[in-house]
C-alpha cells in the first residue's frame, strides 16, 4: 500500500480520555444479567426515552420483551454509538455516582416494526454486562445472504475490494447478516467501513461503490476509519474541501482535510 491515511498522526482528532476498547460501529451482545437490567430500567431515564415518541403501550411492551427476551430466538446486540454529556447524566441516574470510562452507549433496532413503526432505543450500558465486542470487519467475514439489493451490492463489493483492506459493514445490513433476522429491505442504504488504506485505496473503492449504486439501486455510504476511532466519509475525503467532518466516539467536529492526508 502507499502512505495509508491510517497510519498517520493525526494529532488535532487525538481524543483525551476516551478507551479505544469500543468504536462506533461496533456490535455487543450482552449478557443474560444485562438484558433483564436493560428491560427493568431503562425506559425510566427520561433523558434517553421521552415517552411522547412511543405509538401505544403495547409496543413499549413488545419492545421491552425482545430486549430481554430476544427475537424469534435471537438475542439483539447493540450497536455501539457516540457518548454525550446526556449519557453520562442517565448512566449516573441508573448506577450512582461513576466515570464515563465505565460504560459504552449503544443504541438497539427492534427488527419488526410494531403499528409499521422501525423504533430504535438509545441506551448506556455498564461494561460489565457486555459478553462480546464484534467489530464491523468481523461481520464483513461472515457469510452473506443477498436477500435484498443492500445486501446483493456488499457480496460483490466483498469480492473485488482486495483482502489487504479492512473492509468492514454496519448499520441494518451488518444486523441482519449478524443476526439473521430481515433489517433490510428494498429500500435500504448499504452502509460499509475502510481502515489502514491510502487516499488512492480509498478513491478505488469509492469508484467501486459508485459503479454499485448504479447496479443494483442502492445508496452506499462509504467511511473511513482513522486513528482513535474517528470516522470521515469517504466521498467528503475526495471532494478536495478544506475542512471536513470528522466523528468520534465522544464528538463530532470539523478537521482540516491536510491534517487527514
């Protein structure tokens, strides 16, 4: 590879703090011990769930039953998210007095969507109820089932990206293949990641997605992935724009695109 945009130093995006342990992206299965935590608690903390955005009772009780229970067998993970000042507030209304290093905010995707309603649950979580981290690349490997034109483009996108690339996928096509349950559709965005590649590797595999898109009907947003977890879409990197937004596990901002390359 050339110089890869990974392996710079990248000091004004160096985060202060912050455990490298998780990125945004990430899966986590959690625990027996956390799910039942998860169903008892969360819908208290008035900072993560405001009630006016439920449809009815009964589907805050379905809800609350797949995430402890699971979901025609399956037990949902989370999907790893941002931390904010809001989170670090409810993980101190749910545990008591605690540092942030403590806990991972993740969020959850109820796959069947109750009264045609997709409903997604913020939540933070002690790490001690997470039993497993899987990373993006990690479900990149497992096999894919190309059930709708989301998850047809990443199995030809796996094949023609080169092996030496870390090519990873997240969002609703990284759930169901994780899963096996149906979190996409028709119209479902393909949402992948690229780590430790040159700007060249990364404008390859733009072209690659853009060739896709056009194939099978499906938008494709391509990340890449630096040092300490911030993510910079891969498009805005070739666009040749000054400043460029970056996000982080703690925050979003805007960098200088030459402190990237």
């Amino acid at each position: 590879m050339g110089s890869g945009i990974y392996e710079e130093e990248v000091n004004p995006l160096q985060e202060v703090g912050i455990s490298n342990e998780f990125t945004r992206h990430d899966l986590v299965e959690i625990s027996p011990e956390g799910r039942k935590h998860l169903s008892q608690y969360v819908w208290d903390i008035k900072s993560l769930l405001k009630v006016d955005s439920w449809p009815s009772p009964s589907a805050r009780r379905y809800c609350k039953h797949v995430l402890e229970h699971g979901c025609n067998g399956v037990h949902l993970p989370g999907i790893v998210r941002r931390f904010t000042d809001g989170d670090m507030d409810s993980a101190r209304e749910i545990y008591g007095d605690c540092t942030m290093d403590g806990f991972v905010a993740v969020g959850f995707v109820i796959p069947f969507m109750p009264e045609s309603r997709r409903i997604r649950i913020p939540c933070v979580l002690h790490r001690r109820f997470v039993s497993k981290r899987i990373t993006p690349q990690e479900v990149a490997r497992l096999p894919v089932v190309p059930r709708t034109p989301a998850l047809a483009a990443l199995s030809v996108m796996k094949e023609r990206v080169p092996e030496e690339i870390a090519f990873g996928v997240w969002g609703s096509g990284a759930l169901e293949i994780y899963t096996g349950l149906p979190y996409t559709d028709g119209i479902s965005d393909l949402d992948v990641v690229v780590a430790r590649v040159s700007i060249d590797e990364v404008s390859r595999i733009v072209e690659l997605a853009d060739a896709l898109e056009k194939s099978f009907a499906v938008r494709i947003d391509v990340e890449v992935q630096l040092k300490g977890g911030w993510g910079v879409n891969g498009r805005e990197l070739l666009s040749g724009r000054d400043t460029i937004l970056v996000k982080g596990i703690r925050e979003v901002k805007l960098a200088r695109r030459e402190d990237l390359l």
